[in-house]
C-alpha cells in the first residue's frame, strides 16, 4: 500500500488544472476552466474544472473527480497506480507502506513473473525483426498475410526460435531465475528433461491493463499433426486467462471513446480489426466466453458486439453463456460474416470503410439473432418451438430495463408468432419468481448491503443506502463545525457540540451504526479524531489510501450531491445548508434511524413467517416486532411532526 504522506504530497503537487491541460485544451470560464471532455464525444464543451475546489467534472457525461480520478479515468488504471503515474510526473518518491511477510513474498513472487514475462516479450520481439530465423518465418507469415509492421510493433509479437532451450538458455545467462520461466511456462521442467514451451512460433504477447505482458499465445507455422496450431500459456499467478482479454490494453481507450467493443474470435483477428482501422476490437483467447471478461469491458462501455465466422455449431455453443450479459445490462449485438470469411479475411476483403458501414448494416441484437437462429430447425416440431419460446423468455426476463424488454418482446412476438399478451405473462411469471428469490436474499443479509447508490452514467457501487449516504456527506463535510451548545456538567458553561459529536453519538447510543465496510471506516476513523481540532475531515478522506473512500469522498462533496434539491426546493427556501444545520442534521439522523429500523422490521418479518411451524420463535420475535415498531412509530412522528425545514 501508498504510505498516506505519499497520497498527501502527491495530491498537493498534482493541481486539477496542470493535471487535466496535459490532455484537454481548457479556457477560463469565470472562477471555472471549460474545455471538450476527453471522455465522451461532444462539439461544444461541457468540461469544467474548479481550480479552487480541486476537482472536475463533465456536464454531459456526468464524470467528476479530483487529479487522481482523472488519471484514473483517462489512463485506465487503478486508484494506485494513478498516484503512482502522477508522483512519477511530478519527481515525488513513491513510499510504499511495509506489507506483511507473506503479502511481500506473494508481490516479490508476481513481480519476479512479470519481469520474466516481459524480458520473454523483448527477447521474441527482437528475434523476430533482427535474427535470420525470425525474419525467414516468422516475419515472413506476418508480411505473407499483409500486415504492417506499425500494427506488428503495437502488439509487440515476435518469434520463439526453434530448437529444444535457446530461449531458456538466453533467460538464464542474463540471470533469470528458472524457478519463474516455469512459473510463467515459459519453459516447461520434468524430471528429466527441460524445454521451451512455444519453440517455432510466432508469438503474441497477452498484456494486462497496464500493459504489461502477463503471458502469451504462441502459433506453430510447420503444418504438424501432433501439435495444436495455437498454444497458450498456461494459468499462473499473475495470468487468469478468464479474467484477461487479449488487446484490451491496446483497445481500451478507443472502446471508452466509441462506447462500444467489438468482440472477436483470436489473436490476428484483433490485429486485422485495429488495421482496418477498428481499435476497440479484443478477443477471449481460445476460451468461452466469460462473465469476469464482460465485466472487464463493461468497465469502460456497455454495448458489445459480437463479431461472428458463420459456422453455426460453434455460435449456438458460445450464445449459451450470453444471458448473463444481459443481466448485467449490457446491452448485445451479434455481427455475422458471410460464409468463409473471418474478421481477418474480411477486414482485408473490404478495408476499413467497408467493414465499418457492413457491421453497421447486419449488426443484430442479441436476442432476435438467437431467435432466427434457432427458429428454421423447430419449425415442423411443436415440442421444440415452445422451447424455444421458453428459452427466449428466460434471456428476455433478465433484462433490467422496462424499455428495452418491451421492445425485445414485440419484436420476438412477430418472429416467433406469439400473441404479445402471451408473452408478457410468461416473463411476468418469471421475473416474479425473480424478485421473491432476489427479496429471500435481501432480507437475510438483512441490513447490511441493500441498495445500490449509482452515480450516473459511470456505476459506483457501494451498497450503501441514500440515508447513510446523504448522513456521511453531513459527517465528512461538517465535521468539526459546531453544532449548538448542550448543558454538560456545569449547567451555567453549556459545552460545544461538534457535528461529528452529534452524529456519532446518536448512532453509537442506539447501536445503529451500519454494517456497510465503507461506512464504518469511515464513522470510526472519525471517531479516532474526534479530540483533535485541527482534524480536516474532508481532505482527509479525499486524500485516503483506500480508492474506494477516496472516490466516495469526492462524490459526496461534488456537486451531485451538493444542495439536495430537497433543501432548495422551488425557490421556497433558499437558506443555504451550511446555515440550518442545526435544524438539518438532527433530521438527516432520524432519516436515517428511520430507514435502518424499517429494514430491521422487515428481517423480522420474513423470520416470523419462515418460523411458521415454531410457535416459540413466533412469539418471540413477535415482541421484538412491536418493540422496535413503536420505535419506528416515535421517529415517524418526529420526522413528520416537526418542521425542519
Ligand atoms: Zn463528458
């Protein structure tokens, strides 16, 4: 971890304006700077950056943060490695917290891989552009089948000499450690015999999202009937391969911009499509398709095609997993090439323009394609049309959006030939048994992760309910502000109380502190401080090691949520919230309360009814029921009865 001095220097250093002008033309605009978002298309700019608040934030798309969000967001890395990139743009040594001795072998252990990794890369590379054996095959295959040499030394492939070591025996005398070429499998060890793994193949490195290569795809060029055309490397710390999509660090800045990612089948498909002038294509590699491979591309867009070579056996096989996708809410489209041709002829066949403007035409959604596809072989056969209906129905359930499903079912009611009504039953019967089973698991994990709070349009999940979101943004940003005077022991010197005082004292003393990880970090790291007067809440968590509370902080200050309409509604009160906190907080802690304790009623009534057959249980948590009932009766009166605002 980033020791926290590290995060504060790096923060300091790293003002919105110097930071964000690396990439976007910004004019001053008042106290704001304007600009056009980097990270959404637009001709007029909605870009703001607040030089005095330290952060920015796009009108049209919605995107805000602070130096380190931004980098985050433009560079597509993770809350460390921003910081990183940025102490390293601003000449600030990078201090790491110590790990434990187990967490320091595991990262000195991956770290070892990576380097072999890409030493391993750099050595293929340059065998292939500057030995003999390299350019005679392997450069040859590549020139043979057109493709340039910038596309060549974007994906940095290269060429695995043949023989039984020379790649294992060259790592070795530059000092690498055998122990990791056959971690990375880069060569393989028996008993007794060694050898290279990939010798004789044209070799296409695997990155990561920061662009290191974690591992490789290596094809054979000699026509052998006892070795698979393509080999991959095998599983290893530092390469899941169903968590990894080949190109995506090459293509994932043009996927944000285009908001889309095309989905191919193999390595050269990939480079064809980014020669054709397509850079957001990537592939799964070899393996099905997977839901951590969707959620990596629903990371930067949430429209996928799917770009398949017209054999009908191996589509029917893949589109089994894709409902998945959809209940992610992401949404599908499927592209068919004529018969014979893959991405990689048909790019060549067509150039870019004509790729593009065909994938514009044939593309189909996901489930109209299935239908078609399916619908010719049940034609004379009852028994597997309703099947079919059935099986459309279930991928049309799981679909979150009311719009998009109506859409979906109107269309599949005029392919299938099913009256609409009928359709709309059957997905009505389904998604019901949906929200019972989605109802029986929120009631038993009970009040710990209800809701999602969703930043639009980017998602930030983080369970936490609107109430325990609108009490902490009061927490963080008022923190020592006091609050009103209360009569401690000498009633003629009433003592000060602080916000932090307040709120925390309110939910300790009703044992109603949230279970969320975020929120309790968050109320007990206040806690610590609640002594110490020069404690600045909100630079604090802005500037936390934790990413997650870091980004949380940022959003609670942004303007989302600054002035909740609630307290400027119509012009009727125009009192700024700085002004009524006295009157604002104790509701915004009983708002809370309130919700909290109507989720614990709901626990128990679902107990109640599980219990049936259990009269003593009944009973019991019956008590408990109006307890905590006339509880929520007193806060609703409360909340109701006195006028806050
Ligand atoms: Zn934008």
């Amino acid at each position: 971890m980033i020791d926290s001095i590290t995060i504060e220097r790096v923060m300091d250093a790293a003002e919105i304006v110097d930071v964000v002008s690396d990439f976007v033309t910004l004019r001053k605009r008042g106290v704001n700077m304007l600009g056009l978002c980097p990270f959404h298309n637009e001709k007029t700019p909605s870009f703001t950056v607040s030089p005095a608040k330290g952060i920015f934030k796009c009108f049209g798309c919605g995107k805000s943060g602070t130096s380190v969000h931004f980098i985050m967001e433009h560079e597509t890395l993770n809350y460390p490695e921003a910081i990183k990139w940025l102490a390293k743009k601003y000449h600030i040594d990078v201090v790491e917290k110590e790990d434990s001795e187990e967490q320091k072998q595991q990262k000195d252990e991956r770290e070892s891989m990576m380097i072999v990794s890409a030493f391993a890369q750099k050595f293929f590379t340059r065998y292939l552009w500057n030995e003999n054996e390299g350019r005679t095959i392997g450069l040859s295959y590549f020139r043979e089948r057109s493709f340039r040499d910038d596309i060549l030394k974007k994906f940095e492939v290269g060429f695995a000499p043949e023989g039984k070591l020379p790649f294992t025996e060259a790592a070795q005398k530059e000092g690498y450690r055998i122990e990791y070429l056959e971690k990375t499998g880069l060569t393989i060890k028996h008993d007794d015999w060694i050898r290279d793994r990939f010798a004789g193949r044209v070799m296409f490195p695997i990155h990561n999202l920061a662009g290191r290569a974690i591992a490789f795809g290596g094809r054979i060029l000699k026509e052998d009937k006892n070795t698979s055309k393509y080999l991959n490397s095998p599983e290893s710390e530092i390469y899941h391969k169903s968590k990894i999509l080949y190109g995506i660090y090459q293509a994932r800045r043009e996927i944000v911009i285009n908001n889309k990612c095309y989905l191919v089948e193999g390595y050269t498909d990939v480079l064809s499509m980014h020669q054709a002038g397509i850079e957001n294509a990537v592939a799964s590699s070899g393996t099905a398709l997977t839901i951590d491979q969707l959620r990596l591309i629903n990371r930067f867009t949430q429209n996928i095609t799917i770009i398949y070579d017209g054999d009908a056996a191996g589509i029917k096989a893949s589109l089994r997993g894709i409902d998945i996708v959809l209940e992610e809410g992401m949404n599908v489209k499927v592209l068919l090439l004529p018969d014979g041709d893959d991405p990689d002829s048909f790019a060549k066949k067509m150039g870019a323009d004509g790729f593009q403007q065909y994938i514009k035409k044939n593309e189909t959604d996901f489930i109209k394609f299935k239908t078609q596809l399916f619908l010719k072989e049940t034609e004379n056969d009852p028994l597997a049309k309703a099947q079919l209906i059935s099986d459309v129905i279930r991928s049309i359930a799981v679909i979150p959006n009311d719009i998009t499903r109506s859409v979906y079912i109107k269309e599949c009611s005029k392919l299938l030939n099913v009256d609409e009504e009928i359709l709309y039953n059957e997905i009505y019967k389904h998604k019901n048994k949906q929200t019972e089973d989605f109802r029986r698991k929120k009631t038993l994990s009970n009040i710990k992760q209800i809701t999602s709070y969703k930043i639009e349009p980017e998602k930030f999940v983080t369970g936490l309910l609107v109430e325990e979101l609108e009490f902490l943004r009061f927490l963080i940003k008022y923190c020592k502000t006091p609050l009103g005077k209360e009569e401690g022991e000498n009633p003629h010197d009433p003592e000060v109380v602080n916000v932090d005082d307040f709120m925390i004292n309110e939910l300790e003393k009703d044992d109603l502190v949230s279970d969320n990880d975020l929120f309790k970090t968050i109320f007990n790291e206040i806690r610590e401080n609640i002594d110490n007067e020069s404690f600045d809440s909100l630079k604090y968590f802005i500037q936390h090691p934790n990413g997650n509370i870091s980004k949380l902080a940022t959003d609670l200050i942004s303007e989302k949520f600054q002035e909740s309409k609630r307290w400027s509604k119509a012009g009727a009160y125009t009192e700024k919230e700085e002004d009524i906190l006295d009157r604002l907080i104790p509701k915004i802690v009983l708002e809370y309360k309130h919700r909290k304790i109507r989720f614990m009623l709901e626990a128990i009534e679902k107990k109640i009814d599980e219990a049936s057959d259990c009269e003593k249980i009944r009973e019991e948590e019956l008590i408990k029921y109006m307890n905590l009932k006339r509880v929520e009766k007193l806060i609703a009166d409360k909340l109701g009865n006195r006028t806050f605002i």
